[in-house]
C-alpha cells in the first residue's frame, strides 16, 4: 500500500469508476469517478489526511452528480414542434424535384439524396419543383408550391 503516493488511491478508485461506467451507462459513476479523481490530485497535491480527503470526495461528488443532473436534463430532442413522435410530419412542406413525369398522378421525387414515390397533379413533367402537402406510409402527397406571401 506504499506503493502509491498519498491520493493515489483515490486517483485508482476514480478511474475503476469511470471504467466501471462502461458497463453499467447512465448510472452517474462517471462523476463520482471524476470527483474521486480530482480529489485523489488534491490529496496528492497538499498531502491531506483522511478526515479532509473524505469531506473534499462528498463536496466534489456533490458538485460533479449536480453537474450530470444539469447535463443529462436537456432533452436530446427538439419537443417544441410538436412532430417529436411523427417524424414524417417534419417533411411536410419540404420543396421536392420531379426526377420522372407524372403518369395518372403518380411519379417520383427526389427528398434529400433520395428518390420516394409520389401522387399529385397530373401534369407533373421531370424536373418540376413540388411541394410536400402529406405523407401516405411511403408514398408523398405532392402539389405545386404555394405562392409566397411577403410581409
């Protein structure tokens, strides 16, 4: 045990927690091991025995779980649209390319850096910039764009 200088054992336990952390995700372990850290370089630092080492690890935990609260409370997603759960609403609206014509309604668009097939007008001819009104399962509900209103 004298292998290691004063705090070096904080400084190991700190990072079997962060390693720990890999197999148990989410679970905080990764703050408690950063404060174990920090409190194993203090330790280290100004050779403090046990009573301050032990107050310096709950002050530090304190502050790093407080610190991970804050962290993982921002939601990952955007909710305020209201599409958080419909994804295929959020394309409504999109401008889309015509890649073929439209026979009987019915043809193809290119949506991002792919091709989905589409109903709407029937004199839709490749190259023609449409509108999204709606999504049927796979298929889009194109029109011509609406004229933009300047204000």
């Amino acid at each position: 045990m004298d292998a290691l200088p004063p705090g070096g054992w904080w400084i190991v336990a700190g990072f079997l927690l962060v390693a720990l952390e890999l197999l148990l995700p989410g679970v905080f372990l990764v703050f408690v091991g950063a404060a174990a850290v920090a409190t194993g370089a203090f330790v280290w630092a100004f050779d403090l025995g046990v009573t301050e080492s032990l107050v310096l690890m709950a002050l530090y935990t304190t502050v790093a779980v407080l610190i991970g609260k804050r962290m993982y409370a921002r939601p990952a997603i955007d909710e305020s649209d209201g599409m958080m759960n419909d994804l295929s609403l959020r394309v409504i609206g999109r401008s889309v390319v015509a890649v073929r014509d439209f026979d009987h309604g019915e043809g193809r668009v290119k949506l991002g850096d792919s091709e989905w097939s589409a109903r709407g007008p029937s004199d839709v001819k490749t190259g023609d910039r449409l509108e999204i009104r709606a999504v049927e399962g796979t298929c889009l509900r194109v029109g011509r764009p609406r004229p933009q209103i300047e204000g």
